[in-house]
C-alpha cells in the first residue's frame, strides 16, 4: 500500500509547531531537537511538496495562506492521535469514567455499583453526576447513563429500559388518594425540570386536567426528597423510584401509568464502546436493569 503522507509525520508535526510558536527556537524547544534540525524539516517538507509554507519575515516565520488552510487538519489529527494514546493508558490503567443524572445515580446506580465492583475489581470507578450532557467525543469521559429518546449525534445508544412515570407518595397519603381525580385534592410536588408532567398522566387516565397546587422544585432530587418528607405526592420514574418502593419510604396509591417515548439509555462512543471495560460494564449493567422489574402499587 503507498505511503499516504507525502511528508513524513515527524515534519507535519514540526511544521504545525512553527505555525503556532513562529520561531524555529520555539518549535525546536517543544519538539526537543535542533532549530538546525527544525529547518531542515521545512526544506525538505517544501521541496517534497513544491510549494513555500512559509514566509520569510524579519519578525519570523508566518505560515502562507496554502499552509493556513491546512493546519485545522493537523491539528485535528494530532489530536486524535493524542487521544488514542490516552485511550491505551486509560485502558491500562483500567479507570471507567462514567457521566449520569444526580438524581438516577443517588437513587438507583450508586448503590448497585458496588457489585459490578465485586465481579471486576481490576476496574476502578470514576463518577462524573452532571445533568448536563457531555460531549463524548471530546472528553475523558468513557460511558454515559442518558434519559431521552436516544437521538443524540455522533454517539453510539443502547436503549436499556423504557421509562413509564407514575405518582408516589410517603405511606401516610395513601388513604387520601383513592383515585386518579383525589391528586387534585392533595398537594401535588411538581418537578419543574422534569420531561413530563400531571397532564401527560391524568391524559393516560383519561381524565381532563384539573387544578393542582402544591410546591415547586427546580431540582428533582429535592422533589424527591419531598415526597419523603410527606409533602405530597408527585411524578417519578420507574428506574428513579423503583428502590424508594421496594422499602417502603414511597409508595404508589394508584395503578394507572403513562407511557412516554423516554428510556434510559447506555451511551458511548464507538472507539470507546470496543474497550474491555466499557463492554464489561454495559454487560454488567443490562443484567442489573433486567434483573428487577417493577414494584406492585402499594
């Protein structure tokens, strides 16, 4: 197969340094070598390709407009060439950083990790809670838990469980709530940054919306947190609050579910997603999810 750099690595390299640092003292102290040796890798790299890369000024080397061009590519893919290096120590050092909602991790992974722990103990765990949604693809960040309708770009998405959402509330209201319409006649906990809400479940009950009341919160796990307190009942997903219930801290006074387009999803990136330890963690994790399925309402 030919060689596909016309110029040999070692002088793009030393060719993209120049640009940025200007001086051939600069690029030479960066690449550890000669200005002498720099220089040479220009003569040679400009005969090679029959074109001047550079002009000769008295306040130094600037790149012409041909090599301007070309240097968001060198750059691009010294880059990638850096991140797969990085990608080999990762997996030497065999650290699994994973990125999930504050509320989805306290709630129901932390809590499980530990026996992923158990079955590899040559992985070592770093947990980034962020809702917000990291780029993938540049960053350090292995795996992502993600709740959406697994239509992100430039990511690779396995759907781990669909999400239906129902209301929960601590055992104490239970006997207030006999049916879908008695939520309107208790504090409804509304959680403002959730993806659904009241209506979207009352539709699935078929009832019209009513009038609700009740507090407010901009955070989901202090809305949660409300619910526990006994300040009323709210919206939570199946995942969320599926240990709450199992305990008893929660329980759900009716049957009625909705449905939605939302699941929790497994996501990486395709170069990450071949590694040994994302592959062992997303076995590891579908077990988990199918493993325990559903609380009865209580």
């Amino acid at each position: 197969m030919a060689n596909p750099f016309k110029v040999p690595l070692n002088a793009i390299r030393a060719i993209e340094i120049l640009a940025r640092g200007g001086t051939l003292p600069v690029a030479a102290a960066e690449l550890g070598v000669t200005p002498g040796a720099v220089s040479q890798h220009v003569k040679r790299a400009e005969e090679r390709l029959g074109y001047v890369l550079f002009e000769r000024t008295p306040s130094g080397l600037r790149p012409t407009p041909a090599l301007e061009a070309a240097l968001p590519f060198f750059a691009a893919g010294f880059q990638s060439l850096a991140d797969g290096v990085a990608a080999i120590e990762a997996e030497h050092r065999c650290t699994l950083t994973l990125s999930a909602a504050p509320t989805f991790a306290a709630r129901w992974l932390v809590q499980r990790l530990v026996r992923f722990t158990r079955e590899h103990p040559e992985i070592e765990i770093r947990f980034i809670a962020s809702a917000t949604l990291t780029d993938l693809n540049h960053s350090d960040v292995d795996c992502a838990i993600r709740l959406g309708r697994g239509n992100w770009k430039g990511v690779d998405a396995e759907c781990l469980l669909p999400q239906p959402f129902f209301p929960v509330c601590a055992p104490d209201w239970r006997d207030r709530l006999k049916k879908p319409a008695d939520v309107a006649n208790v504090p409804a906990i509304t959680d403002e940054g959730a993806m659904v809400d009241w209506a979207d479940w009352f539709a699935a009950c078929g009832l019209p919306m009513p009038t609700l009341h009740g507090p407010r919160y901009t955070d989901p796990g202090l809305a949660i947190e409300a619910a526990l307190s006994g300040q009323g009942v709210m919206l939570a997903w199946d995942m969320v609050a599926a240990d709450l219930l199992a305990s008893g801290r929660l329980v759900r006074p009716f049957r009625e579910e909705a449905k939605s387009d939302l699941a929790y999803w497994f996501v990486t990136t395709a170069a990450r997603g071949k590694t040994r330890k994302v592959r062992s963690f997303l076995d590891w994790l579908k077990r988990e999810v199918h493993a325990e399925r559903g609380v009865a309402p209580g």
